[in-house]
C-alpha cells in the first residue's frame, strides 16, 4: 500500500513539476524585457528599436527597454545576449554586420548565430545611399570613383563599423571599380554622420532611413542608391545596377534574436505580435518616413533569410580579406 502511493504521489510530483515551465511561459512577459542593440542611440537600428518597442509595450503591457551597448563591431552586445538567461527578457536587436559577420571580421569566436541564437523575426528592410558632404565637388558617382581611382587620392569614407552592410558594399565598390579610399570606422551610425556632415570625412554609404534628412536639408547630396530600383522618394537619384554595377542590390535589415534555448512559445508569440504590429499601416508609415520598409516574419523565415545572407555574403568579406585588424 505504502509503495504504491509513494509511487503515485512521485509521478503527480514529476507531473506537477513538467508543468512547472509552461506555466511560466505562459504567463511571459510578467517583468520588463530588454531589446539590447549593437549601436549608440541614433542610426537605423535604435530608430526602428524604438519604434517596435512601444508597440511590444501597449501589446504586452510590459515595458520594452532599449539598451544599447555598442562596440566590437556589434560583438559587445551579441556576447552578451548570447550568454544571457534564455528566458525571453533579454533578445538581440541588430544587423546584418553584428549578426552574421563580426565574429568572422573580428577574428574572435564571440558567437555563432546558427548555434547561439533562435531567430525570432525580421523587423525592417532598407536600402543604401551614397552620399557625400555637400562641399565637395562631387556631382555624380563616376566623378566620385574617377577621383578614387587617382593616384595619391585622399578620399575618406566613414562606416559605422567593421563588416556592416555599410563597410561590405565600400569593399564591394573598390573591387568592381577600381578606386581607392580610406575606410574609417566608427561605432555606430551617429558618430560617422557627424564626422560627414563637419567635413572630416568626404563621403559614405548609409541607410535611407540615416542620410535622407541630411539629403533634404542639401547639408549632403545623393550619388547612388543600393536598391534594385530607384526610391520613389528620390527619383532622380540613380541605382548603382545603372551606374554600371550590373545585378547589384544591397539593404541592411534589422531583426530579433533571442539566446539559443528560449521556450518555442516566447518565440512565437513574440514573432507573432512583431508581424502583426509590423503589417499595420499606421506602423509602417513610420517606417517609410525613415526610408525603411517594415516586413516580420516567422521564426523559421527568419532564418531561412539569414542562412542565404550568410551564404551570399561570406564569399565577399573572404574574398576581399576583410577584417578589423
């Protein structure tokens, strides 16, 4: 008799503490949850941050804290990330560079997105723009690259850091046509505007979202844009396919990331209120005003899409031998 309630007693013990975890999960969020970003405030990044995160907070009626901490090519926060509690209130918001490339860039084994990471969804999409300071002489991009391909040239070009969209589409222009210039990094977005716009620098590659106010106030002038077509909101800017670089299409995407074993049903539900509030009109209007377009997408989209950069862009930072040291 004593055995066999000792034996019910254990399995309704085992039953209860299975239950346990998924209770928990269930009541996710019940405490503010900390969206980490590889940047300093300003810059695409944090503007699409900041965006989502007020929208979390109204759906999960929990604060949804920006936390920045930049550095290391993005790496300073992935790391951290990475290592957190996989509970569901510390998740990875960044870009293509700290995601899929620092750690290759860097030379150091921070992390593996593939085995440290359980995407979540794609926030937005955004194209590129070359832009140089409104003082320099440069009217079109082949007056641009004509200059680089001088001998002794000075140009400069400022990127928000070591293997961002930014930096791979610079190393991608050297290759293809020739010309030569000074890459300087900076951490993050912000910083490297500043240095554009005061004249230290002559020139960048930018997200939309970043350049096209200081395109609008003439502080800077658009030579070139990475989309496949051109951007409605600057007609007479051309793509660099018609510039010369034939099947050349480059965005920077921003995404969510949580820590490699998060509970599935965080995930989901997470992703799931992303796409929703990502598909509202209202929503995206802010995104387009940045030169952005807002796109979620499930967790296993997520990283279908990462697995082809991964695979597209690889080649090019091996190719080119590019790295931060």
């Amino acid at each position: 008799m004593f055995k066999k309630t000792f034996a019910t007693l254990a399995v309704a013990t085992c039953a209860a503490l299975a239950v346990l975890p998924a209770m928990a999960q269930s009541n996710w969020p019940d405490k503010p949850v900390k969206l980490v970003l590889p940047y300093p405030p300003g810059g695409n990044v944090d503007g699409a941050a900041r965006i989502i995160s007020e929208q979390l907070q109204a759906v999960f009626k929990q604060p949804f804290l920006v936390d920045n901490r930049p550095g290391a090519g993005g790496m300073i926060a992935g790391e951290f990330v990475a290592k957190a509690a996989p509970e569901g209130y510390t998740f990875f918001m960044g870009a293509n560079g700290p995601i899929l490339f620092s750690p290759t860039i860097f030379k150091r084994n921070a992390y593996d997105w593939k085995k440290d990471f359980a995407p979540v969804s794609s926030v937005s999409f955004t194209p590129l723009v070359l832009q140089v300071n409104a003082a320099t002489p440069y009217k079109t991009i082949g007056e641009l690259l004509a200059a680089a391909k001088k001998p002794g040239s000075a140009l400069t070009m400022a990127s928000p850091g070591a293997g961002t969209t930014n930096h791979l589409v610079s190393e991608y222009l050297q290759k293809e046509s020739g010309g030569k210039w000074l890459t300087v990094h900076y951490k993050g977005n912000a910083p490297a505007t500043t240095d554009l716009l005061g004249g230290q620098v002559q020139f960048n590659l930018d997200q939309l979202s970043v350049a096209q106010p200081f395109i609008q106030q003439n502080r800077t002038r658009a030579l070139a844009v990475t989309s496949a077509k051109r951007v409605p909101s600057m007609p007479d800017v051309p793509t660099l396919q018609e510039s010369g670089f034939k099947n050349f299409e480059a965005e920077t995407f921003t995404g969510i990331l949580a820590p490699a074993g998060t509970p599935p049903d965080v995930l989901q539900r997470l992703s799931e209120a992303l796409q929703k509030i990502l598909a509202d009109k209202a929503v995206q209007a802010k995104f387009e005003t940045l030169g952005a377009e807002a796109r979620g997408s499930s967790p296993q989209q997520f990283t279908q899409f990462l697995t082809k950069e991964d695979a597209r862009w690889m080649p090019v930072i091996k190719q080119a031998n590019i790295s931060a040291e």
